[in-house]
C-alpha cells in the first residue's frame, strides 16, 4: 500500500471526492482518504504521479509520504512525526483572535448601540448609513481574515462538489448581500428624499452584518477544538514514531563509533549502555541487562537479557552494558512493523465507515436544496424576505458534515493507538471493527494454550535411587539429544546446577530412545516399551505413568543396565492466563475451540485444563484450514496460532490472530498480532472492538440526530426563530463533540471483563464457496469497459481474489482464486459497484 499526504480537505464531502477521484484511476485496485491524519492509502499499480494529478484535479494537493527523505529512515519518522503534528491549531487561534477583534467591535456598533444603547462617536448617531457601513467594512475584515472559507467553498461549488466551506461561504455571503442590498435601499431612500426615522430603523433591523462575519468566526472556533481533539487521537502513533532511534554505536575491530541508524546492516555489531535506546533488532552476544519493552509490548516491567536473548529497537537499556548482534534494520524492525501496522489501521476504512461516506456524498447538495425550497417556503407563505433567508441561512450553517466524516475515524485511530500502547497490534480498520463480531475462537494448542516448551513436573525414582541421582544420569544423557522432551530434562538439570557425569558411545533409537556408556554401565532412556525391554517397571510406576499420560502428560523411563532408576514426567504446560482467558472468551458469548495433532486422550487433558467448549485433536497441519472452514457454518470464526503451519488457517479465518512470539509467516496472514503471546490478550482484543464500535455507533447517532433535530429546527418548523449564528455555533460543537467522545477510548479498561455479555450478531452467510483456482459469474447492468474496471476492483477488494476479469459483451466475470472465497461475498461486491449478480455460470 502506498500512503500519500493530502491537503486542503475540510469535511467528509472533500474526503469522499478525493477517494472517488483515485478511485476512478485504471489500476488503483482500492484507495481509502482519512480526514483524520490527512493521509490517504492506494493499492494498485497507478504510478504515485497519476495518483498525484488526480488528486489536484479534484481541488486538492498530495504528496507521497515520506518522499523528500528516502534518504534516511530516521528522517523519513521525523517527516511522519511532522505530518501528525497538529500544525491547524497555531495558525485557527491567530485566525481566531484576528477575527475576534473586528467581531467585538462590530457587536458592539450593530447590537450594543442599537440593543443596549450604548455610546458611538458623535457622527455615527441617528446616522443609520454610517452605522450600516461601518458594520460592513467589519464584517468585511472579518470575511477576508476567514477567506479560506469562502476560496474552498466556491472552487467546490465550481467543481460540482460542495463540502462543509460550501455551506459556510454560502450562508456567510447571502448574509452579506443581503445585507449590502438593505443598505442600497437605504441609500436610495434618502436620494430621493422618501426616508424617514422610523422606515430607516425598520430597515436599519433588517442588516445580517454580523451574521455574516459571527458564522466563519464560529465556525473556526469549532475547527479549532475539533484540530485539538483530532490532534490528541493521534498522539499513540506519535508516541511510536518517537521511540524510532536515530543513531547506534557501532563496534568494529574492538573500537565504538557513533554512526546514523542508515548505516547499521545485518551482521553489524552495536553496543548498547544504562539508558540508552535499542537501535535495530538484534541478538545479544555479550554482556546482560535488563531491558524496558513497555513501548512495545505494554509490560511495565523490564524483561532481564542475557547472551543469545533477543532484543527490539526502540526498547530501553535500563542497566547494565550489552553488545548485539545486528538482526533486522530499519523498515524490518519490530518497531517499524508495528509503526506501520498502526499507520496502515489508520489509513484503512472500517466497513461501517462506508454508512457515512455514502451520506456524507449526498449530504450538502441535498442541505443546499433545503435551504432554497425553506427560504422558498417562507416566502409563499406570506413572510418577509428576511424572515425567510434567516431560516434559510440557519439550515445552511447548522448542518453539520464534519461530524459524519469523523464519526468512525477518529474512534478507529484512538482504538487502534489503545490498543498498540498494550501490544495488540490491528493491521486494518476492518480487523479493529470484525474483532468483536466473532461468534467462534479456534486455538492452537502447542504455544498458544501452552507454553510450547515442555517441562519437567514430576520425577519419580525407582525404589533405592533418589531423585537425585536419577535426574543426574537422565541429564547427563538427554543432553545429546535434540528432542524438545529432552530438552526439557536438560533444563531441569542446569536449573539444579547438577554435575555433568560423562557419556560415551551415545546411540538413539528413532521414535523409541537413547542410550550412552556413562561411569562404565550403559544408561537407557525413553518410551515405557523400549525401557520394558531392558528393565522392570513395577506395578506402582506402572500406575503412575498410566494417570500422568491420562491427563496429557509425557512419562520417561530411564535404566541404568537391567536396573530402573526411575520416571522422570514431562508435559508442554498450559499458560498462566490460558484458563482465564478461555473463560472471558466464554464470558462474551464466544464458542472455544481447541485444535491439536495430538491424540484425543492428550488433548482432552489440556482441553480440560483450559476449559475449552470443544477439543478437535489429531489434526495435521494441513488440516486446520479445512477445519476452520466447517467452523465457519456456526458463524465468524477466529484463529489463533502461531506457527508456519497456522498460517493458511489464519488466512482462511474471518479473523486471524498471531501470537507475537510467533514465526514472521503466521505474523504476516494474521489480522491481528499480540505482541505479548498472552492468551488474555485475544480477549481484550474482542472487548476493545466492541468499546470501539459502541463509540462509532455513538458518534453516528449523535452526527445523524443532531442533523435530524437541528435542520427541520433551523428552517422554522416547531415555531422557533433560529438566529443565524445560533447555528453556526451549534455546528462548530458537534465536531467537537465526536472528537472528545472518541477520545474516552485513551480510558478504555482492555482487561476488566466486569461489564462482558455475550452480543448478537448477524451471520455471515456462506451458503455456497469457490473450490479455489478459478470460476465464472454472470452479472448483468455492465455496458463499457469503465464498468469492467469497476466490477473487477471491487472484487478484487475480497481476501483470495487473486485478479478478475470482466466482459460487458458477454455479461460475465472470470475469476481466479488462491483459496476458497464465498460467492455471497462476491454478490456483494459485485452489488456494492452498482450491478447486478446473477450466479455462477
């Protein structure tokens, strides 16, 4: 995805017109504008200057980000940085102040004089024409310090695209000319004599000059606490952009040498003291510390490091001196994936988003006509000309598309920024928005339920040997082997600081055992089948073994020549907080299903232990696509896992969560990654979803309701007499107010499951899929190749539609896939272009 800075927008119309001016571009296969950052994401292969040139021709500017400064990563961050910094509020406060000065003198001469009676200069009393044109040389001043309003609004307007500027400029201008007109009427009157005191004042009352200048005043009170708010969504982002080191001492040839981070390559070897920030990703070589991964991670604790430890950049040397061996630089870091995950979740658009784009589309054409047909309206109806543009003017500048346009945007940043801060990464706005929709959660077992690293939890010596000396021969010959079992005894060993007895002559038996010559006597170890052909295993032992295999436990034989020195019990462990989140999962109504390859009594054991709904043991790896599949019948189904092997079932899960500790490629086809590989974290990935999607529904409500109330109340229609700059007050808050509820997200609890319930949602329907490769649809409504492109954009839009090819003349569509896709969805998309599905052909 390519990410561009666009500038000049002002409401959600502008944003809407800016995506459907990239969208229309051939070979952009989806484009997404955020109002929010300014920023705007474009997959396809349109080159950035064809993307560029549209934009401009839509009224707009853009910029690839990061451009000018290809030529240091850590100058492209700065430029990032610099792009989030909220550069409207400084120059909306000067604007505001100017503007206030002139405002103030303007009400005082317009309502102190006439209102309160209060003092002017001797030539302005009883002089209605001087009064008149003094207040509209202010409001003049006024309009002019607040000209972008009226420059955006009507190039808009040229352009056949009005936005919120439109309606400001409209409102603010027909206050204006009205007002100019009343004065010539004026000026007329005493030409020819006609005028007397009281026609004058009638007419003198008739003036909207400081209607025109209050509204663009109000107005940029409102966009400047709405750039403050907008400001502090992204704060998370900013956060991280500003962990991104700039320097690293290098270490050549026994000499340290400061050098610009572009310069660290793979390999490299730096050196890191107390307090200083990791550089690049890298694996301890010498020395140990302990390391501040709170950034990363959300652990307020620091982890210890020793040698062949991993360490991230961007993470904080606490105490004491390391040298490391150079990893991932630059734009591969942990740190950059997860800049650029929370960058892309921000440049994304949630589905839900598309409810307001497609009103904000319509919206101020359709508050333009209102506007007409009330000032029509009050005019047929036998009221004065400024009594019906009052209203008029009132429906213009309280209608409010700004608030729409941020609605789900600004919750979506401060969510997805909630959620890095505690190392729950959301790739997409749609991931954020699907998570808390998930009616089943597949877990992997080994490393996701468990540690993934078995361990001793039970020695039991033979009758005469004690635990001692038994795990001491067991140590001495596990140590050879690779096998995880063993490495666990191995472990134990050096976690009791044993004494490594000599092994000679070391010999394994596939699938079976080992045996070693150790202190002149051979020492085997292994399944209970292969020690039982050179030992005795009494009926206690016996017993004991059977119930620890029971409950999914691994017990090792060890003999020493025909003598049995014992069992020594291993079993891969659950989590700490696997039982707990397995509950809370429950807790909201999601199904718990674990899947393993081991054998139904082992992975009911754990299944148990976990307290999962459902075990589906004895699946290969393989499998766990198919198996994701048929779970999908019940409803939206999630995958957690983290191994090569979880990757296509990732893939194919509605959702797909990656344990952090995990392998790059489960990382990479995940939606979702926990940087913690904390188990309770997938539940509090689900709970903050949810929060986020309350807070959008929250701010629709408010964004539909108040325009709902506000407008019919501006044009007259419950007997109220709206003043023009009531509503433009009224429109400057309701911005404000999305803004400050979505920032209640910054408080959000991730891990008090206290007010957890289980939530309907709709099915996904998945009545028939693709079996892969490639299939054939008929759809109707398509008559040139711009509607070819757009049916095969936006199917293109749908997780394993590799490319689509349309034919208008034919009626159909060719489409090939790299993994079973549902044709509901493919009905939908092809509906969401603007045709028609008729099935397969």
């Amino acid at each position: 995805m390519e990410q561009y800075i666009v500038t000049g927008m002002s409401c959600a119309a502008c944003q809407a017109r800016v995506e459907k001016a990239v969208s229309g571009l051939e070979g952009v296969d989806s484009c997404s504008v955020s109002l929010l950052t300014n920023s705007m994401g474009v997959e396809g292969s349109a080159s950035p200057d064809e993307v560029i040139k549209a934009v401009e021709k839509a009224g707009y500017g853009a910029s690839l980000k990061g451009e000018e400064k290809k030529e240091s990563s850590a100058n492209r961050y700065e430029a990032e940085e610099k792009a989030l910094e909220d550069h409207e509020t400084p120059v909306l406060k000067k604007r505001l102040l100017t503007s206030l000065v002139f405002l103030l003198v303007l009400m005082y001469v317009s309502m102190g004089h006439n209102m309160l009676d209060l003092p002017v200069p001797g030539f302005l009393v009883h002089n209605h024409i001087g009064l008149a044109v003094v207040q509209m040389l202010l409001a003049v001043i006024v309009m002019i310090i607040n000209h972008k309003f009226f420059t955006s609004g009507f190039r808009s307007l040229a352009a056949k695209a009005p936005n919120m500027d439109t309606l400001v400029a409209l409102g603010s201008m027909a206050s204006f000319v009205w007002s100019v007109v009343v004065v010539l009427k004026m000026t007329v009157m005493i030409t020819e004599g006609a005028a007397n005191m009281d026609l004058m004042e009638v007419y003198h009352n008739e003036l909207y000059f400081e209607s025109a200048a209050m509204i663009p005043t109000l107005i940029t009170v409102g966009k400047m606490l709405e750039a403050m708010s907008k400001g502090r969504t992204t704060n998370a982002l900013k956060s991280l952009l500003k962990l991104a080191p700039k320097t690293a001492v290098l270490v050549t040839d026994g000499e340290e040498k400061t050098v610009d981070i572009d310069a660290v390559q793979v390999g490299d070897i730096f050196a890191v003291r107390p307090g200083e920030s990791i550089p690049a990703d890298g694996v301890v070589i010498l020395g140990s510390s302990a390391v501040n991964e709170s950034a990363l991670t959300g652990e307020s604790i620091p982890v210890e490091k020793t040698v062949n430890d991993t360490v991230s950049a961007g993470t904080i040397n606490t105490s004491g001196y390391m040298q490391c061996r150079t990893t991932r630089v630059q734009g591969d870091t942990t740190l950059a994936q997860i800049i650029r995950m929370v960058s892309d979740a921000a440049a994304t658009k949630a589905p839900i988003a598309r409810i307001a784009d497609t009103v904000s589309g319509y919206f101020v054409p359709f508050v333009i006509i209102t506007a007409l047909i009330t000032a029509a309206g009050w005019l047929i109806a036998g009221q004065t000309p400024a009594f019906a543009l009052a209203r008029g003017i009132s429906v213009l500048v309280i209608s409010c598309p700004c608030a729409l346009g941020l609605a789900t945007p600004v919750a979506i940043m401060v969510g997805s920024g909630t959620g890095a801060k505690a190392g729950i990464l959301f790739k997409t706005s749609e991931s954020l928005e699907n998570a808390g929709k998930i009616q089943v959660c597949a877990l992997d077992k080994t490393g996701t339920i468990t540690s993934g690293l078995p361990e001793v939890t039970d020695i039991h010596p033979a009758p005469g040997v004690s635990e001692e000396e038994l795990l001491r021969y067991a140590y001495a010959l596990e140590r050879y082997s690779e096998h995880p079992l063993a490495k666990a005894i191995t472990a134990e060993g050096e976690k009791r600081g044993l004494e490594l007895l000599d092994a000679q002559d070391f010999k394994t038996t596939t699938g079976s055992g080992l045996s070693a010559v150790i202190d002149g006597k051979t020492v085997r170890g292994g399944s209970y089948v292969y020690i039982c052909g050179y030992a005795d295993i009494d009926a206690e032992t016996d017993r004991y073994a059977q119930q620890y295999a029971e409950t999914g436990k691994t017990p090792l034989f060890f003999a020493r020549g025909f003598d049995l020195l014992g069992m020594i019990v291993t079993a891969d462990v659950i989590k700490e907080d696997s039982a707990r989140a397995v509950k809370e999962l429950q807790k909201m109504g999601i199904e718990v299903v674990m899947l393993t390859g081991d054998n139904e009594r082992t992975a009911k054991a754990i299944g148990e232990l976990a307290g999962v709904d459902r075990v589906i043991a004895g699946v290969m790896p393989d499998g766990k696509e198919a198996v994701i599949r048929e779970l999908q019948r019940k409803g939206r189904t999630a995958m957690v896992g983290d191994g090569i092997n979880d990757a296509p079932a990732l893939m194919r899960a509605d959702t797909g969560i990656a344990i952090g500790a995990g392998t790059d490629v489960a990382i990479d086809s995940a939606d979702i990654v926990l940087m913690n590989s904390r188990l309770t974290d997938v539940a509090a990935a689900v709970r903050l979803s949810r929060g986020v999607l309350r807070n959008i529904h929250e701010n629709l409500f408010w964004a539909f309701f108040y325009n709902v109330i506000c407008i019919p109340l501006a044009a007259g229609l419950f007997a109220y007499k709206m003043n023009p700059m009531v509503g433009a007050a009224a429109m400057s808050l309701s911005s404000f107010t999305v803004c400050m509820n979505a920032l209640r997200l910054n408080r959000f609890k991730l891990y008090d499951p206290s007010h957890d319930r289980p939530v309907k949602y709709r099915n996904v329907k998945r009545e028939e899929e693709t079996a892969g490769d490639s299939l054939t649809v008929a759809v109707e409504g398509m008559m040139c190749e711009h509607c070819e492109n757009a049916v095969e954009t936006s199917l293109k839009k749908i997780k394993g539609i590799r490319s689509a090819e349309a034919d208008h003349t034919a009626g159909s569509v060719v489409i090939y896939t790299d993994r079973p896709v549902s044709l509901d969805d493919i009905a939908d998309k092809v509906k969401e272009a603007g045709y028609v599905y008729k099935g397969k052909k």
